[in-house]
C-alpha cells in the first residue's frame, strides 16, 4: 500500500482525551547516581500555566521565522517532544537538552543529560510524569557509552536509573516512551542493527515493552508486548483505546495498532519508506511525521474497529523539510520538531518546532 498524493486536508485534528490521573510511586533506595549530574536553567522544570503571549518577551536576534506557525527556531536536531502547559517540551537528541518552547518566546533549557548522541542515539523521547502537575518529574529514553536505557530526571538531582541494558548498536538505537494508564509505561526499542534480535524472546531489543509501576534502580521486569521491531519510531496512545506503534525496516515503514487486549495489527505500510517517526492522535485516527518525505500523514481509522482502509493524506510536504517527533498540542494543532541538520538541507533557522494548526472547524482538545 502505498502513499496517496498530496490532498486538502478535511480531518480535524483533536487531541485524546484520555486524562491520566492518580498517583505514581517510586522506590530510590537502590537507585545509583548517573554522571554527570544534568544541569537545569533558570526555568522550572514544573508545570506552568498557559500566559498570554508578552511583547517584552518576543525574540529578537537573526533566529526569527517569519512564519507564525514555528514556534523556536536555531535548535539542534531535535527528538521527541511533549505538551505541556501552553507550550511543549522537546529533546534536541545530541546535545541531551531538552527545550521549553511557547510561541513567541525564547525557548528556555531546562535540562541536560550526558548522551551518546552518535548515528542515531542521544535524547530520543520524553514523556511526563502522570503526576507531573505535583512532581514535574520527566522520564527520558537517552543513550549512553555502553546502553540505551529508561531514566527519570527531576529538578536539582541526577537521573535515576529506570530500565537499563537495552541492546546499543551503530544504528538502530533510537527508542520511545508513553504512559498509557498512571500506573503503566510503554517503552519502544530499536533493534539495534540485529533485526534478528529483536524476534528472539530473550533480548530487550526491537521491542514495545510494559513497565508496571516504574521504579528507580533499574531492577524492573518488562513485559513484551510485542516484538519484531526495526528502528523504532514512536508509540502514542489511541483517542478511543489502545496505542499506535510507528517502525521502519529493511523492506517497508510501519503503522501498526495494539488494541486494549495487545493484540497487534498491521494498520498501515508504506512500501516506500518515507520515513516514519513521531505520531500524535486525533480524533479520527493519527498524525505521523515523515523524514524522508518531508511532510505529515493524517491516517483514519474506523469508528467502531480502529481499522484504516483510506490512504494517508499527506500535507505541508517540502514546507518544513524532515519532520521527526510529534505530539497534540495544547491549542488543537500537531505540534512537530525538525531535523533537517541531520541528513537534510538545513535553512538559516533550522532546526524548528513547528504547530500544523488543524483545517477550517478544527477543534482542539484538553493539555
């Protein structure tokens, strides 16, 4: 199946609606330092409250886009990135930072980890605490020398050691996070270059992996939900039940759903391999960047069976050049992260965090 031509867009893009509520408990007594220590900026890592945009606050400078929709200009390439507040986090995937951007202010670090940023390692993917509004606590899928592995990062303290151990390669070493219930993380693994390892039961590699109440010392038991995996792309959860999973391998790029019983189907293939990366949910399906074909596909899903049986509509092809990370905004559109520094033809403000409003009687939906 393969993708169809550049069409007007007539889905609205909505975020899920799933609010994540409760209590995450962790155990740090077995937990050991990660060195260096991050260092955090004069921004609270915490929550904030959406503020109205202040001209005091405006950028000024040569890294100004005069398009509306890019929110921060002048990064690094970035990785996967998050809502919050009334602008999001995003991961610049070699330098281990992760970025406050609102729209129109300066983006603020507010963390940054030692990584591996080489071939495709670093600071893959970001996801926040279900507690976060308490906490501000946010986990991280970051390589190291000797691993790729899960870690918790709060304000004034080192990470903390989640998952560990999971299979590094020269390629292959990208990973993803998404908390589908206050209780359960998902962790997506790349397979490493052994796309062998990832169908044998033993490795951690090439896989979509449970944490039940994820815990510091790196001593949790994941579960396998399903295995298989190439170079992973993102795994983000279905407004309706369920989670997306977005891969490449050798011969074909991947959408396939886990359903609430993790029964996994093939929703979608793209034979020529346009990259897939990060995914956002709508209300009719989701949204998944493409690196390679340098745009966003919206893909539909039945009501009822989650099924899709229309071609994905591709749009802002070639606008903003190799999209990667993908996340619902908080005002209705898809908000992506560029990253035309790597591998592509970079412009004087790239790389950039861009919001892809949603058409005409879009709606929006909760932070």
């Amino acid at each position: 199946m393969n993708v169809v031509a550049v069409g007007r867009v007539a889905l609205g893009l909505v975020l899920a609606s799933t609010v994540l509520a409760g209590c995450a408990r962790f155990d740090d007594s077995a937990s050991s330092p990660f060195t260096p220590e991050p260092t955090f900026g004069g921004a609270e890592i915490g929550p904030s409250e959406p503020q109205p945009p202040s001209s005091t606050q405006r950028p000024t400078g040569p890294c100004i886009d005069p398009d509306p929709a890019v929110v921060a200009t002048c990064l690094d390439p970035t990785a996967g990135l998050v809502a919050v507040g009334d602008g999001a986090l995003v991961a610049e995937r070699r330098t281990g930072r992760i970025l406050k951007v609102v729209p129109e202010q300066r983006p603020v670090e507010i963390a940054r980890i030692d990584v591996d940023g080489s071939g495709d390692g670093g600071l893959n993917d970001l996801a926040l605490s279900p507690t976060y509004r308490e906490d501000g606590l946010i986990y991280a899928y970051i390589t190291t020398g000797s691993d790729n592995r899960v870690v918790r990062i709060a304000a004034g303290g080192p990470p903390k050691e989640i998952l560990t151990g999971i299979p590094k390669g020269a390629t292959g070493n990208h990973g993803a996070l998404e908390f589908v219930t206050p209780e359960k993380l998902l962790v997506l693994t790349g397979d490493a270059g052994n796309p062998g390892a990832a169908q044998a039961p033993g490795t951690l590699s090439g896989k979509l992996l449970s944490i039940t109440n994820p815990r510091s010392g790196g001593g949790v038991r994941p579960e396998t939900l399903l295995a298989g995996i190439g170079t992973a792309g993102d795994v983000c959860r279905d407004a309706v039940d369920g989670v997306w999973v977005t891969d490449r391998t050798a011969t074909e790029d991947r959408l396939q759903r886990l359903g609430p019983d993790n029964t996994a189907i093939t929703a979608w293939t793209w034979p020529d391999r346009p990259g897939v990366g990060g995914c956002a949910t709508t209300a009719d399906g989701v949204a998944v960047a493409l690196s390679n074909a340098r745009a966003l596909a919206l893909i539909t899903a039945d009501p009822a069976s989650r099924a899709v049986t229309t071609a994905p509509t591709i749009f802002v092809q070639d606008k903003y050049g190799r999209l990667n990370g993908a996340t619902p905004g908080p005002d209705g559109a898809v908000w992506v992260g560029t990253i035309n520094k790597d591998g592509g033809q970079p412009g004087p403000n790239d790389d950039r965090v861009v919001r892809i409003p949603p058409p005409a009687g879009g709606g929006g939906g909760p932070d």
